[in-house]
C-alpha cells in the first residue's frame, strides 16, 4: 500500500521544497508501517503465517523442524495437527487426521482384533514421522499398531542401491503418564536413483 501524506497537508505547503522531502520521508515510514501491520495481522492466523509466525507457534509446541526438509506448507499443517491431539479419540477422528496429513484415499487403514493396520503410500519422510507422532498419541494402550509405507515401483525404473541402514524406535509406557505406546517400529531408509549406469 503506497500512502501519501502530502494529501493531507494544507494547500499553502504545496510545492515547498522542506515540505516536499518531509513527506518522501514520511511516506517511506508508513509505508514501512502498513506493511508490518499487515504483517501482524496475517500472522495471527497459521494459513496465513509467515516464516516468523510459525517460527513462534513452533516455540510455543516445542517443535523442532528441518530447514532443510519441512517445507513452509508442511510446517503449517504439523502445528494444526499439534493443536488438533485434544480432540475426542475415535476412529472417525483418526480417519480425519489421517486424510489431513496424508490426503484422501493415499493410505489403507484397518483395525482388526486389537491390531491397527496403517500402510500408506508418501514420499515424505517428514509426513511419515507426523503420522507415527499422531499415532502413537492418539492410539489406546490395548490396541497395538502396524504401520507400513509402500511405494509404487515403475516397472520402467531402473532401480539402483546405493547403501542402506535401518534404524528402530521402541516406546514404552510408563504407567504414571496414561499415554498410548507402541511396542516397536522398524525402518529402512533406501537410497535409490535411476540413472542408467554400472553398479
């Protein structure tokens, strides 16, 4: 928004050269002004958040983030997630969380005989840390998970590894702190490329 003050002045000002400069200045600092209010006032909001915005939120959840991997977007809906984990535990709010950080139709969820089957189909490994997050938070200590992340091979693909190593998360439950756990969790990380060449 350009603001100019000089409309304001009274007309025996006009074309004086001080009260000409004084305005440039004045202008300059308004402008400054409006933007920043702007500013505050879109970051009051998370869609609407900055970088400094969410960098606040992210503080104020003790989240730590990757500037390397979590995108702007991705940051946003990790803290509504966060500030969703209050909501009643059922099934039908699990599914919502799931569609929300995962999208519609990306995943195949199935509980049965005390045994939460989750296998989804992302590529970002962040996304997949925030699912077992919520998982893990919202699930009931007599029901335990399985949670798998397949990806569709191109059969066009040369697929080529490069080194692997695999890494374990085990949790366990205290009795003093009511939350859900998750006996084990195992996982691969694959480096892979497809590139023709020699391997």
């Amino acid at each position: 928004m350009n603001t100019d003050l000089r409309k304001y002045y009274p007309p025996i000002y006009e074309k004086v050269l001080e009260m000409e400069g004084l305005a440039q200045a004045e202008n300059k600092a308004f402008t400054i002004l409006d933007r920043e209010t702007e500013r505050v006032e879109k970051n009051q909001y998370i869609l609407t958040s900055d970088e400094l915005g969410i960098e606040i939120w992210e503080r104020a959840l003790q989240i730590q983030y990757n500037p390397e991997e979590d995108t702007l977007d991705f940051r946003k809906k990790r803290i509504l997630n966060r500030l969703q984990d209050r909501t009643p535990i059922t099934y039908g709010v699990l599914v919502k969380k799931l569609n929300f950080l995962l999208g519609r139709n990306t995943y195949e969820l199935s509980l049965e005989q005390l045994v939460l089957t989750l296998v989804s189909h992302t590529r970002e490994k962040n996304s997949m840390d925030e699912v077992l997050r919520t998982l893990i938070q919202m699930l009931p200590c007599n029901i335990a998970l399985k949670y798998d992340n397949n990806l569709p091979l191109n059969t066009d693909t040369h697929l080529y590894y490069c080194g692997t190593h695999t890494k374990e998360v085990v949790h366990s439950l205290s009795p003093e702190s009511g939350l859900p756990s998750i006996l084990g969790y195992t996982g691969m990380e694959i480096a892979t490329g497809d590139q023709i060449g020699v391997i």
